[in-house]
C-alpha cells in the first residue's frame, strides 16, 4: 500500500496545479470579456481582448489538454488542442501599436500576420500533429514528429520575434517622449514595460528549457517545468490584462513608429545652431518658459519662435540630451536657488519644486538625484552646512 502514497501524492498535486492553472485562465477570459465590451479606445481595448483571449485559451487548453492525458483520453486530444503560438506574439505587437498611437488603425497586411495561425489550427486538428506529437519517442525517426518540433520552434520563434518588435516600439516611443516632452508620467506607458518584456523573457526561457530536455533527457522531465511555466504565463496575463484595463483611459499622443520614406532634411550649419542656442538660452533665462510644467517642444517653439526641427536638432545636436533633459535641466537649477534663499526652509522642497516647474513628486525625485546624485534633502544640508 506504502507504494501507492507517491502516486496519489503525485496525483493531488498535478489536481492541484491543473486547478490553478484553470481559475487563472477563467480571470483572464472574463478580463478579456470586460476589454471587449469597454466603450473607451474600442481598438485598443479588443485588441488587449485578444491577447488576454488568446492567452486564456492557450492555458485552459493545457489543463485540459493534461486532464485528457491523465485520463487516458489521448484520441480526443486532436479535437480540443489549442496553442496559437503563432496568433501571440502577433497580437501583442498590434497592441503596443495601438496603445501607443490613438490614431492607428488596422490594415490588410496586419491580418495577413495572422495566416501562420490559421494553418497551426488547421494542423492540430489533423492526424498530423496525433500521429507526430501524441506518442513521443525522441529516439525514433518518425518524420511527423520532426514535423511537430519543428512547427513548435518556428511557432516561438515568430512569436518571440513580434514581441522584440513590441519592445522596439515602446523605446521608440520613450525617446520620441523624451524629445517632445518635459513631463512625461501620464503618457509613458511605463506599466506596459514589464509585462511584455516578461513575455519576451519567458518565451526565450521556454525555449531554451524545452530545447534542453529534449536533446539531453529525451523530454522525460517536460512534467517538471510545464505546470510551472504555464502558471507564470497566466499571472504575466493577467498582470497585462489589470494593467491595461485599468490605464485604458489614460491617453497617449500621435506616435507613429511605421517606417516611412525618409524625408529631405535641411543640413544646418554649426555657426546656425549657435546663433539658435544663443537665442534659445536668452529666451529660456528671460522667460523662464521651463516653469510651465506641461511644457512640449511644439509649445516652445511657438513660444521661441524657432522652427520646431531646428529646435530639436539644436537641443540634441548643440547642447547634447533631449528635450525631456533639457527643461529639466533649468528646473533643477530653479529649484537649487530658491533654496538657497529658502535657507530657513519656511517652504516645502515640493512646494518649491512645483514652483520651478516639476508636476510630480516623483518626477522630481528621480530627476534631480539624476542630476546632482543627491536627494533634495542631502543637498540642502550640504548647502547650508558649508556657510
């Protein structure tokens, strides 16, 4: 009887983690359900819907797919497998698209990416995929096992590959901010970093893993890491799913990364962007323009009245950071006098920083500690300790 204690025990916890697996994937089905019926951003929030559905789908499918094996039910398998390995990565380059420019919209190429899906559904419900993936024996020379390894590789690889591309957008996107705006918190998109970077990370984790076992272990130890990958790519799911759902009315600008022909650009002399510099610095002493806290590179140069690229090439190129960098610097420098006259510190250092132009209290923080490497309070003491 003794015998039987590690199967049973083996048993209840394969239940267990099925279960977990279950009721996460059921959270991110009625996520993607709320995201569909949101009125607010329609595309953006279907197509969060779609990864969220697409993800959901694929971990269901794993309990049941297990459930099945378990059973001894392999026959059936065929009719209910679902991976859409080549349907995610797609589907979350399409969402940074959207979520990073409101004024993106679908084309027929998008749809196209989505061919590779097609035929993966039509596989798994072929005698294909039973014959080549249901009984695995890595030491045969079955040529529709070969077949289901190779589609499983290609199938992460053009996934993984569209999720770089996701991440390519969002720096893209971040320099873009950077060079346009001084206060950048509410349009950042920061919240999105981390999900799909995790995306990116697991799929590249899985695929070394898998890789690994099958050509040293014969794939005898895929029991041991397949409940536990699938339970992080639920919690990453749903991470993306809440985070989305909640920051879907948050706006962003008209960032578009789609590659376009490149454009004829006047090539500025450097004695140009001198007389450019000279004019910007005394217009940003005498109007202390840095001071409005919204401040964008269009506002100033209307304000300036310097062309907009010229102004942006002057920043980047003369005075070496980006705009983001640029106003910032003059607030800090704003911020550093008004407490050196504030020696008795009768305001706030928040107080202070709002007046110099920063809009958050974070944004500050981080900010000024960039550029000082100290604290606002360090500094404060360090300037009045030394008189």
């Amino acid at each position: 009887m003794l015998n039987y204690l590690p199967k049973i025990l083996i048993d209840k916890a394969l239940i267990i983690k099925s279960t977990l697996i279950t009721i996460l994937s059921i959270q991110i089905l009625i996520l993607s359900t709320l995201l569909f019926i949101k009125r607010e951003n329609r595309l953006t929030n279907s197509l969060l819907g779609f990864v969220l559905l697409f993800f959901g789908l694929t971990t269901i499918n794993f309990s049941l797919f297990q459930s099945l094996l378990q059973e001894k039910l392999i026959k059936y398998i065929p009719y209910v497998r679902l991976e859409l390995l080549y349907a995610l990565g797609p589907v979350i380059y399409l969402y940074t698209l959207s979520v990073t420019n409101p004024e993106f919209k679908l084309r027929k190429i998008h749809y196209l990416i989505f061919l590779p899906a097609l035929f993966e559904l039509i596989y798994y419900r072929t005698s294909f995929y039973r014959d080549g993936a249901n009984f695995l024996d890595f030491n045969s020379q079955n040529p529709l096992q070969l077949l289901f390894t190779i589609q499983q590789w290609i199938g992460v690889i053009y996934s993984t590959s569209f999720m770089c591309l996701s991440i390519y957008v969002l720096f893209k996107y971040k320099k873009w901010l950077h060079n346009n705006y001084s206060y950048t918190k509410n349009i950042s998109l920061q919240w999105i970093y981390i999900p799909i970077i995790s995306f990116v990370v697991f799929w590249f984790v899985w695929f070394i893993i898998r890789l690994t076992d099958i050509l040293f272990f014969s794939g005898k130890y895929s029991d041991v890491y397949y409940y536990p990958m699938y339970i992080i790519l639920s919690v990453i799911a749903l991470w993306i799913g809440f985070k989305g759902y909640v920051n879907s009315t948050n706006g962003t600008i008209g960032f578009n990364v789609i590659l376009k022909p490149k454009e004829k650009i006047h090539n500025y002399s450097i004695s140009e962007y001198e007389q450019v510099a000279k004019k910007l610095k005394n217009k940003m002493l005498a109007e202390k323009y840095y001071l409005i806290q919204d401040l964008s590179l269009k506002v100033l140069s209307e304000k300036t009245g310097i062309q907009k690229d010229l102004l942006s090439r002057t920043i980047n190129q003369h005075f070496k950071v980006n705009f983001h960098e640029f106003i910032n610097r003059y607030r800090v420098e704003e911020f550093i006098k008004r407490i050196k006259i504030d020696k008795d510190k009768e305001f706030t250092f928040l107080a202070h920083a709002y007046d110099s132009g920063f809009a958050s209290k974070s944004s500050f923080n981080s900010i000024f500690k960039k550029q000082t490497q100290k604290t606002p309070k360090e500094y404060f003491f360090d300037l009045h300790s030394k008189k």
